[in-house]
C-alpha cells in the first residue's frame, strides 16, 4: 500500500507537506505547481505501473476538458479519467492532446482524429463540438439523445446501497451533501442523478427530510460550509449518517465536525465518492464509492477508434460499475 512518505520521496517534499496538501490545508505556504505535483503523484501511485510507449503512429486525438485547472486542483476525479485516456492511448502510439473548452474556438484541430469530450455539456455546446465534424466521445454524462457514445458511471446502485447499509444499522436520519455543477456556456445545473435516487429512497421509506439535504460547488471549501451550515441549522438534530457529493466535499465535512468536536464515525458517519488519493490518507480514512475512472477514459479511447474504423458505428450509451470501499469514516 502506497504510503504518504512514498508520495513524499516521488514529489520530492517533506511527509507533513504531503499530508497538509491531500487534507486540502489552505494555511500552507507553497505554490500551486506544488500543490499540483503533490496531488497528481498521489493519483499516480494508486494506479497500475503504465506500459511503455508503443512505437508513434502518427495519430492524434484531443480531449476536450470542460473544467479548469482550479476544479481540477480541488477534485481530482476528472485528473483521474484523462489518465486513463492517455494510459490506453499510449499503448497503440496514439498521442493525446489535452484542450479547455474554452479554447476550442481559437485551435485549429483539423490534424486530429477525434475527440474526447470529458464534462457535463449543454446543447450549444454539444453542438459547437458537433461543429468540428470529427468522431466524437463524451465522458460524464448520456449524450446518446444527439446520437454520440458516451461513458458514465452508475451512480444510482451505490446511493441505495448506503441508504439499505444504514438503515441496516438503526440510522434512519440520513443526510445529503451533493454538489451542483453548472455548463459553461448556458449556466444550466447539471442534474444529478444521486439526489434524485436518495429523495426518492428516502421518500418511499417515509424518511425523506429537506432539512438533511444540502447542495453547493464540489471541493473542500464548500464541504466545509455545507457541514457547518447542518450542525449550526440542525444542532441535535444534526443526522448520524451523511452521503457526500465527493471525496474532496467529505475533507472540508470532516474539517468542520472535528471543529466542533463531533467524532466520526461515533456520531457521524460519513460515505464520499469517487475514492481518489485523499479518500485513504484523511483522518480517518473515507469510506467512498470507488469510481473506475481509469477504465471510463479506457473505454471511452475505444469507442473513439471504433468510430474512426467505422464511421457508421452505432451509437452506445456505456455505464461503468462502481463499488464500496469501506474504511473508517462509517459504521
């Protein structure tokens, strides 16, 4: 198992460095570049040792990436996926091009052979990419209503699985802490499949709540805010269980509960998403649901060369499985 002090050697920082940047500590002093290397190492070791380099055939794809280098910084997930991508793409000599959004309009991609659009899009948008007229991929969200592949994770089985394990437990107040992301160029939320299930698990149980259900921007800060807000709105009320838009969302959650000395699991347990590298190094350790992001980039890379191959290829909508990793935040 992958220690701090082995992404302290790799990053070529100190272990209390390592440990204050994947606890998202914002009081230390040290650059963004750091920061960066620090969380990407982390990511790095999680992951298979990646294969050589197969010999280059001259081909190019680009993934378009919807978020910025900041959303990226404060959760990993998408890192995650393009690693993927560039994993699968560097076995067949593929070289992988990686492009914001933002820039699409001022880049010439007449020299690629498709494209990987990583994100959650809105119709302008969608329709933008159409623009380029090269075999296209989506990864996030279902885009088979504009006739494109798309690749996303199963969202819907893991939230009724934490409901049925707590309720299992005697915890009937169950909380939701989920992130609201909005499309870059209309300002559309992003419907989230998640609070949809647990509102209706939690109704169909008669134990739905709108009290216990909290909603802001994914990262640590806001995690932070959100926890706070419940334990200052609800105080005894406050619910023994919460489910948590992701990882990163769940380290600024603990911070505020440990601020006001509310012991986790004890009275609070907490189940996250995605499980990239800060799930296992908090304090405790998250329980999270494991997101197989490495494999969505895989399979997204091979839909994109059947497409190339194929330009009648029929259009599929690809859902990933996720699992449980259960650690020390729950019961």
């Amino acid at each position: 198992m992958t220690t701090i002090k082995d992404v302290a050697q790799r990053a070529g920082v100190s272990a209390s460095t390592v440990s204050r940047i994947l606890n998202y500590d914002q009081t230390l002093a040290v650059s963004e570049a750091t920061r960066r290397n620090v969380l990407e190492v982390a990511e790095k070791l999680q992951y298979k040792k990646r294969p050589k380099k197969a010999k280059t055939s001259g081909t190019k794809i680009a993934v378009i990436q919807w978020h910025s280098d900041q959303e990226e910084l404060n959760d990993l997930y998408y890192y995650q996926i393009q690693y993927g991508i560039e994993t699968k793409a560097q076995t067949g000599g593929v070289s992988v091009d990686t492009i914001s959004f933002s820039n699409t309009q001022s880049i010439d991609l007449s020299d690629y052979a498709g494209i990987i659009a990583v994100g959650k899009y809105d119709q302008s948008e969608i329709h933008q990419l159409a623009t380029f007229h090269k075999p296209l991929v989506f990864i996030g969200e279902n885009y088979l209503l504009y006739g494109y592949d798309s690749v996303q994770s199963d969202f819907l089985t893991p939230i009724n699985w934490m409901i049925s394990h707590f309720l299992e437990l005697g915890i009937q107040d169950i909380g939701l802490i989920a992130g609201q992301e909005q499309t870059l160029t209309e300002h559309h939320d992003v419907y989230d499949p998640r609070a949809t299930t647990y509102r209706h698990r939690m109704t169909h149980e008669n134990l739905f709540n709108p009290d216990f259900l909290f909603t802001g921007s994914y990262g640590p800060d806001s995690g932070h805010a959100l926890m706070t807000q419940a334990i200052t709105q609800l105080q005894d009320r406050l619910p023994h269980a919460f489910i948590i838009g992701s990882d990163s969302m769940a380290i600024g959650a603990l911070k505020a509960l440990k601020e006001h000395q509310i012991e986790v699991p004890q009275r609070v347990s907490l189940v996250s998403f995605n499980d990239v590298a800060i799930a296992k190094y908090a304090s405790p350790a998250l329980t999270t649901v494991h997101v197989y992001t490495e494999i969505m980039g895989e399979r997204a890379f091979d839909l994109l060369q059947e497409q190339i191959k194929d330009t009648n290829k029929i259009p599929e909508s690809v859902v990933i499985s996720t699992r449980i990793i259960t650690r020390d935040s729950s019961r």
